[in-house]
C-alpha cells in the first residue's frame, strides 16, 4: 500500500481539479450568462432571488480556489454547505430519502468537498507553498547583521 500512499498528492490534486471545474461551470452561468433565468429558478425552489448571485459567487470563485489549491478548506466547507442546503431544499423535497437517484449529484459534490474541507489540499497546493501544517505562514528567519 505505500504506492497508494505516494499517490496521495495526485489523488488530492485531481480531487480538486475535477470538483473545481465542476463548479466553475456550474457557478458562471449564474454570473455572467443568464442571470435573470437563474434568478427566476431560483425564486421558483423557494429561494430570495439574489441567492442566483451568492450560489454563483461561491460556485465559480470557490471552484477557482479549488483548483487552485488555495484556502481549500475554507472553500471545500463552504462548497459543502451550499450542496448540502441544495439537497436538504430543493432536491429531497421531490421524493424520499430512498430515491437517491433525486440527489446523487449534489450528495457526491458535498462529499468530495467535505473531504477536502477536512484533509486539505495536499502538497501539489498554494495552501501548502503558503502555510505550514498548522495553517500558519512559514516563520521567517531573522535577519543576523
């Protein structure tokens, strides 16, 4: 199992990457294409109609950071919240629990970004060039003159 383990840089990397453009094309619609349509959906699932705008905000900049490597956990909680809410709201209300089929796609969008919000984004990162461990910038050594 140690091949499996000298994977997990890629494996966090590729995470990212596919849950990142996932929700950038999920998120830029929503921004800078039919605003008024997702607005009007929006209002439709019971929603204030600029959520259109804070779902896409978090969507596409999220999805950015995502790819990115950067303030991962940040972005993989609040990426989790909002599928978590889009199921709890909009999709579990169109059958029951059973019906997975109703929800599986946001339900794997949650996880796989709770996952990231709980383990990070790995060495392959911004997050990790940038903070150490504990989720501090590296100390810097002072200067001797």
């Amino acid at each position: 199992m140690q091949v499996l383990e000298r994977l997990r840089p890629l494996a966090l990397l590729l995470l990212r990457l596919g849950l990142g453009i996932i929700f950038v094309s999920h998120g830029y619609p929503k921004l800078f294409g039919h605003s008024q349509q997702w607005m009007g959906a929006f209002q439709h699932m019971g929603f204030p109609p600029y959520f259109a705008y804070i779902s896409g905000i978090l969507e596409f900049f999220g999805g950015l950071l995502l790819i990115a490597g950067l303030f991962t956990q940040v972005a993989g909680l609040l990426l989790a919240v909002e599928m978590a809410i889009a199921i709890w709201r909009v999709h579990l209300p169109q059958g029951s629990v059973l019906a997975v089929h109703n929800y599986e796609f946001p339900l794997a969008l949650a996880v796989g970004t709770f996952a990231l919000a709980a383990v990070g984004a790995g060495v392959l990162s911004f997050d990790n060039a940038i903070f150490d461990s504990r989720g501090k910038p590296p100390r810097r050594a002072k200067d001797k003159s």
